[in-house]
C-alpha cells in the first residue's frame, strides 16, 4: 500500500488538521530520515499553502487544531504542535499550546526545525541568565500594563513565556492577560 492509501485510511479522508475532503495530498513532516505514513500527514491545499508560507496564515483557519491536536497520530500532534507556536500570540491558540502534552520524543520531533536564529538572538533576564521558551520567570519591579488597566506587581510569576524576534523582549501571561515585558525587569525562576 502506498503512503498517500495509507494516509487516506488512517485519516478516512479527510485532512488531518482541518477536516477538509477538498484537494488532499501527504505532506512530509520534517524532519524525515524515510519517507513513510508515520513521518507524513494528509492535509488539504489550504492548510499546505499556509504551512509553507506564513506570510498566508489566517489564523481563524487554524482553530481546527483544537480538535486535531488530540490525535493519537504522532505527525499530527508534531504540525499541531508548530502550527500553535507560530500562533501563539492568539490567546485561543496560546491556550491550546498550554494544554497539548506530547511525548519525549515527539515533543523532540517537534522542536526540531526550530532555526538557530532563535539561538543566536538568546533573551537573558536581569541576571544574565538565558532564558528559553517555557521558562518560568519572576517581575522584579512594579509594571504598568498599558491598555489592560492593571499593574504587574513585583514578585509575580510569569509561567511558560515565549520569546520575540527582539532579545530583550519576551511574552507571557499577567492576571489572564497576554502581555509583552521588558527582560531587564525579570529574574529567571527555578
């Protein structure tokens, strides 16, 4: 049986993200040592095209994923996964990512294709120490929230943050709100 056979089984073809029976093809999910159903997903056109160029996101396309995050298919949990990080200034899409668990080694296979840019722009907090996606860090001065009418008290925590295409800038929620905060006045917590 071929891969695309395979994929149209497993999926009862439909595609694996959204749903759609509409323009269906296998999609590699890099990155793939062998080409086979277990590194591939079947996907519609929509989904493809915004896979392979961002710039095309809609980002309402993509709250299918809050069904197909669930898959036991470990490809689709992986795109599922990615999909969400790039999204991840939706709250909606910020608040799946916070639920999705994934195994070791699927978490591993997700973080994969993650560029060295990320590296070499690394966020430090006020300490000087790296501070990574997922991190927990601690507000160490009184913030103003502009536009959210509220006042970040030092000592806060801040769990699970993201980081920005800016180093001295990272996300994170405060009291249910996702805000954007100065490193300089984080501490890295353990």
């Amino acid at each position: 049986m071929s891969i695309e056979q395979t994929l149209l089984q497993r999926s009862d073809s439909k595609c694996e993200l959204c749903g759609s029976t509409d323009e269906l093809s296998s999609y590699e999910v890099a990155p793939v040592e062998t080409a086979d159903a277990d590194h591939c997903i079947l996907a519609c056109n929509t989904c493809q095209q915004q896979i392979n160029d961002p710039q095309q996101m809609d980002a309402n396309h993509w709250r299918c994923l809050n069904d197909s995050m669930w898959t036991p298919v470990p490809a689709v949990q992986v795109m599922a996964w990615r999909l969400l990080k790039q999204l991840d200034s939706e709250n909606w899409a910020q608040d799946l990512l916070d639920m999705l668990y994934l195994e070791e080694d699927v978490q591993t296979w997700a973080e994969a294709t993650q560029t060295d840019d990320d590296e070499a722009s690394s966020s430090v907090d006020s300490n000087g120490a790296t501070l990574n996606a997922g991190d927990s860090v601690t507000l160490i001065k009184d913030l103003d929230v502009k536009g959210a009418g509220f006042t970040a008290k030092r000592g806060t925590m801040v769990k699970n943050i993201s980081l920005t295409s800016n180093p001295e800038h990272i996300e994170g929620r405060v009291n249910g709100t996702r805000i954007v905060l100065l490193t300089k006045f984080l501490k890295k917590s353990n």
